[in-house]
C-alpha cells in the first residue's frame, strides 16, 4: 500500500500545490475542502486517477465538519503517513468596527481550532503506530503583528506557538510536527494584496519546498528563507522603529458588506 496524505484547504492555492507535488511523489491523496467541486475540477484537469484520491466536504471553522471527514478518511482510505492542515482564513480588520470583532473569531476558528480539529483524530492511531508527521501550515506574518493584520497575525503566531506545544507533547510517541511559515506566495489569497510583497514565490516552487522540509522531518521552517531573516530582524527592532517604519504602509482590506 503506497503512502497517504490528507490535506485541508485543497480547494485552491497552497493546498492544491501541496497536493500536486505529492501526488508527483507518489502518495494517495485524501482531499478535504468546502469547495468539492473545484477539486473535481482540479483533478480531473490534472489526469489523476480515481484510485489515487478521495474527496471530503469539510469546513475547517466547524469542528464536527472536519472531524467527520477526518474519520471517513479513516475508514476510507485508512491511516495518513501525512496530514497537513493547509485550510487558512485571511482578511484585513479593524478593531474600531464591531463586525471585524466576529471576523477575528472567524479567522481563530479557521486558523486554529480548526486545525486542532484537523489533527485530534489521527493523534492517537498515529501514537500507536509510532510514526507519523502533522504539519501545519502557520506565516511569516506571525513572527511579528503587523497594522491591519491583527486577526492574521495573531492566528498564525497561535498557529507557531500551537504546534511547538503539540510537537513537545508528541515528541515520545515518533510523530512529527512540522510548522511552515510561507512568505509571500503566488495565490488567489496574494493577488488580492494592494502592497509589495517582497520575495514573492510561485506556488509550485513553495510546494517544493515544503515538501522537502517535511520529508526531512523540520521541526519549523520559513520558505522561502529571505522572509526568515527579514522576520528575525524585524523581530529585534525596538517597538518605536517599528511602528515607524510600517505606519505608512497599506493596510490589508476588510472584506466589503455584511459577513
């Protein structure tokens, strides 16, 4: 039986790259999104195989969703060597607008209980077996807050933080926890960006990457590694420099309308 991996967030972008490249590397693929049908499509354009994937509907912001797809998973196609909780919410917020309040809780129930729920159930069937890789995917922009970010950025420095402590917690067991940071990758997700994006990377050379540092077994990893070192010098600015440097940049839009 050839190697499993599953994959949130598959219904475009960093979760359809991260797919292809395992697949090219020879794993079955177990696909969860909430939009089944462009994965339909993305398959089916790519030529791949009906016994090389399934596909689960899943909402990675409510629990019981992808819980549910992570145990037909289970009793489907049985236990993933990998599972990579890719599925990510983004958008600009304001804390001066009580709607943005429930665009945080939005972003935290996507960004990090539901990747708590993407990995609980394997937790336990990959301890028993001693092997395994939980990966997840956090951002370079949680490595430090930036203005009109703060819903983002806080998720993905929980998502760092998260993982670190799951990764302790496992480390007796022989699974791996794996933390990727991305830079600025080329996504519908960046298209969207009014600002510059420095070091932009395309998504298939992202997935190469990633995929290499999971396979090594990295416990965390910037890719691409410029915005690691720009992230680690930003990291040691005093606070007063760093207010004045980025006061004038763009901020991230709010998503128009009534959410």
């Amino acid at each position: 039986m050839g190697k499993l991996v599953f994959i949130t967030g598959a219904s475009s972008g960093l979760g359809q790259a991260l797919a292809w490249r395992y697949f090219l590397a020879g794993y079955d693929l177990a696909l969860a999104g909430r939009r089944i049908s462009e994965i339909e499509s993305w398959s089916g354009a790519r030529g791949i195989s009906a016994e090389r994937f399934q596909i689960y509907s899943a909402d990675v912001s409510q629990v019981d969703s992808i819980v549910a797809a992570a145990h037909s998973c289970l009793q489907r196609q049985g236990l993933p060597d990998v599972v990579i909780a890719c599925a990510g919410f983004s958008t600009g917020m304001d804390t001066a607008y009580r709607e943005d309040v429930d665009v945080m809780a939005r972003t935290f129930a996507t960004n990090n209980v539901g990747m708590a729920a993407t990995f609980h159930p394997f937790v336990n069937a990959m301890s028993q077996r001693g092997a395994g890789t939980l990966v997840g995917i956090a951002s370079a922009h949680g490595i430090r807050g930036m203005p009109g970010h703060g819903a983002y950025c806080a998720s993905k420095a929980a998502v760092i933080s998260y993982c670190e402590s799951l990764r302790g917690e496992l480390r007796s067991t022989g699974v791996k926890v794996v933390t990727i940071s991305p830079g600025y990758i080329q996504t519908p997700l960046t298209e969207k960006n009014t600002y510059s994006m420095p070091f932009l990377l395309p998504a298939t050379d992202f997935a190469d990457r990633a995929f290499s540092a999971i396979e090594a077994g990295c416990s965390y990893r910037v890719i691409p590694w410029q915005m690691g070192v720009v992230a680690k010098v930003l990291r040691m600015l005093p606070n007063a420099l760093f207010d004045k440097i980025f006061a004038s940049r763009p901020r991230k839009p709010r998503s128009p309308g009534p959410r």
